[in-house]
C-alpha cells in the first residue's frame, strides 16, 4: 500500500470513530426518562395539600429519576408523618437504572434530623415502598416544593 492510501484510510477512520462517539452521546442524551405529567402533594398528619408543579418542577423531577443509582433495600410498609407524594399519569420508564418497573408512584421522605438526608422511595409492583439512592440531591427539589406551596 503506499502512503496516500493509508493517509486515507487513517482520516476515513477517525472520522468514523467522531461520528460513532457522536452518535452514541446523543442517544444516551435522549435516553433520558421522560415525565409526561406529575401530580403532587405535600402530606402532614394525613392531609394532603396539591403543590403547584410546572415545567420546572417537572425537569428536576425527570433529572432525580435519571440519576437513581442503587437500591437501599430497605422497604417501608408505613411511610413517615410528613413526606411528598408524586404521581406519574403515565408511568416512568428509566432506561438505565436498578428498577426494572414502570413508575407510577413515589415519595420524597423528610429527614429525621439534621445529619439524615431526604430519601426517595418508589413504589414497587408488589405495593411496597423501596427506597433508592441518587447521585442527583433531593434537597433542589424539595426546596422547589416548597416553593410553590
């Protein structure tokens, strides 16, 4: 071969090789849950308050969900005096997560105390709450919450 081949094939190969990184980074970029409607609410003592949810509140929703990494394995029969409620309208599907089920109902748990952190729970098919942890903080979302009470 001479070297104008080879010159060739060496450019035709980086370009193939941009291209596929390329291509790949926006398939994980459009890999991404997608929240189509979600209901929420504040519970205190048995009372539900609605909380005002938006687009906003809608992507941090989306952005917690995509960065669940691991189950806790601890599952709760009861859930705690004062915690959030989300409800999917269609459920949540993640693509690259631990949970293999649609979503269709979780919760945002407070903290017990002030070194404790929020802990998010999700409905299994089995009606049990799991709790998950997330790369992403939860304290954003809440603050958003709280925000539009």
């Amino acid at each position: 071969m001479n070297i104008n081949r080879l010159k060739i094939l060496l450019a035709f190969n980086i370009f193939l090789l941009i291209f596929t990184l390329h291509s790949s980074q926006t398939f994980a970029h459009t890999a991404q849950s997608h929240v189509s409607e979600v209901k929420i609410w504040h519970v205190a003592g048995n009372i539900r308050h609605p909380v005002r949810t938006g687009l906003s509140i809608q992507n941090e929703v989306e952005q917690v969900l995509d960065s669940v990494q691991e189950m806790d394995g601890i599952s709760f029969i009861y859930l705690p005096a004062e915690y959030y409620i989300l409800r999917f309208s269609t459920p949540v599907i993640l693509f690259s997560s631990p949970i293999g089920y649609p979503i269709s109902e979780a919760v945002i748990t407070f903290p017990e105390n002030r070194w404790d952190r929020y802990k998010l729970l999700i409905k299994n098919p089995q009606n049990q709450w799991v709790e998950y942890h997330t790369s992403r903080s939860l304290a954003t979302l809440v603050h958003q919450l709280k925000a539009r009470e």
